[in-house]
C-alpha cells in the first residue's frame, strides 16, 4: 500500500486487506506505546529472559542497566529481540502486559485486522497485521518526534548500524522499520518526504521491498505532487 500520510488517502494498494505475519515492523508499535508510556531518561534493568531472547539483538548482557532511550535506538536500530523484551518488562510490567497496551493502541488506531502476541514480531500465529494496518500505524509514529527522531538516525551509541538500507537509498527517506523472518519473508514500512508531501509505503512478504518501495514513491511523487 501507498499512503498519503497528511489525509490518509490511499494511492496504491494490492492485497493491503490480506492478514500476514509482519516480522520486526512490529517494533514500530512496541515503540510508540513505549514512547508514549515511558520516560526516555528511564532506568531498565536487563532480565535474562530479555538477554537471551532468540533472533536479531543488540546483544543486552543479564543484569546491565540502561536507558529507556538507548534500548529504543536497539530496537529501532539493531531491530533487537532482546531490547523489545527489556522495554516490554518495563513498561508493562510483564511480557504479557505489555502485548495488552499493544493490542489496546492498536485497536485506538483502527488497526481492526491486527493482533499482536509479543514485542518483537517473532513468528505466531496470533501474531499477524495487514499493509492497510500498518500504514495506519506509520501515520501515528510519523506524528511522535522521538520515534521518527530514533528510527532515522543512520548510526547511535553502542555501535549500532540501522538496518533501513532505504535512508542510503534515498536522500528524503525518513525511516521507520524493517523486518525479516523466514515464515514472513521481507517485511518494511518506510516513509518519504517531497515538498512538504509525506508518503508511507509498506510492503509483506516482498523480496524486491528496497526497489519497489523507491518505485513506490517515485510514483506517488509524480502522480499525486503537493499542491502548492
């Protein structure tokens, strides 16, 4: 689906209704309710359930404290399981808790084709989302700051890379989140600006997402230009 994110308009779409696995874009939504919820000074101590979570990782180490912030920049960033899980016991006290204030944003977003079973987008099959959902989910992380100013960064603290290939792609990507699992394919939700025009592309299951997110925006750039 291609949106545009001021009016919601919808200018692409294909399959954008069909309910998928969504892999690591999750994380978009496990920072916004974080983000929302939380201080970034906040202080988190790591657990060994976050510390030895499976998959991507930021690699926490059981029992080091950090910051709020710099677990979202591990999230957003490295796309780590591990940090999801910190930020998701701290926020809400649990695991489990905080999957109830996911499921709660994402019912307050319209997100009506969308269940969420943990942070990080690891594979269930209570776990899935739609092109449409998401787009609507990149809609309200474009409008929190502190996420958009996390989730475009090309490198932090930690020596942490960003994964969004698309912010050295493109001069006026503005970011937001991959994702990858073999069960899902390639998942991505990305966001461009053009003369003060945003657009917010979101692909599943796409092996080419990198070119036709730039075929995307090329389109929705040239096709329905800001009106000045």
């Amino acid at each position: 689906i291609l949106v545009d994110a001021g009016s919601g308009r919808v200018l692409y779409e294909h399959n954008a209704d069909r309910k998928m696995l969504i892999a690591s874009t999750t994380k978009i939504l496990t920072a916004l309710v974080a983000v929302e919820a939380g201080k970034l000074s906040d202080t988190v101590k790591v657990s060994r359930e976050a510390a030895f979570t499976e998959g991507s990782a930021m690699y926490l180490k059981e029992g080091e404290t950090l910051t709020l912030e710099t677990l979202l920049y591990g999230l957003l960033l490295c796309s780590g399981n591990d940090a999801a899980v910190a930020i998701a016991q701290h926020i809400g006290g649990s695991v489990k808790g905080f999957v109830a204030m996911m499921n709660e944003k994402a019912r307050t977003l319209g997100m009506k084709d969308s269940s969420f079973a943990n942070p990080n987008g690891l594979d269930d099959e209570r776990h899935y989302s739609t092109a449409r959902d998401m787009a609507k989910l990149a809609q309200a992380a474009l409008k929190n700051e502190t996420l958009m100013r996390i989730a475009s960064v090309t490198i932090g603290g930690r020596t942490m890379h960003n994964h969004n290939k698309l912010l050295g792609y493109m001069d006026n990507c503005l970011g937001l989140k991959t994702g990858y699992t073999r069960a899902a394919g390639r998942t991505l939700v990305s966001c461009a600006e053009k003369n003060g025009q945003r657009l917010i592309a979101v692909t599943l299951q796409d092996g080419n997402d990198w070119a036709d997110h730039q075929t995307l925006f090329d389109y929705g750039f040239s096709a329905y230009p800001a009106k000045t």
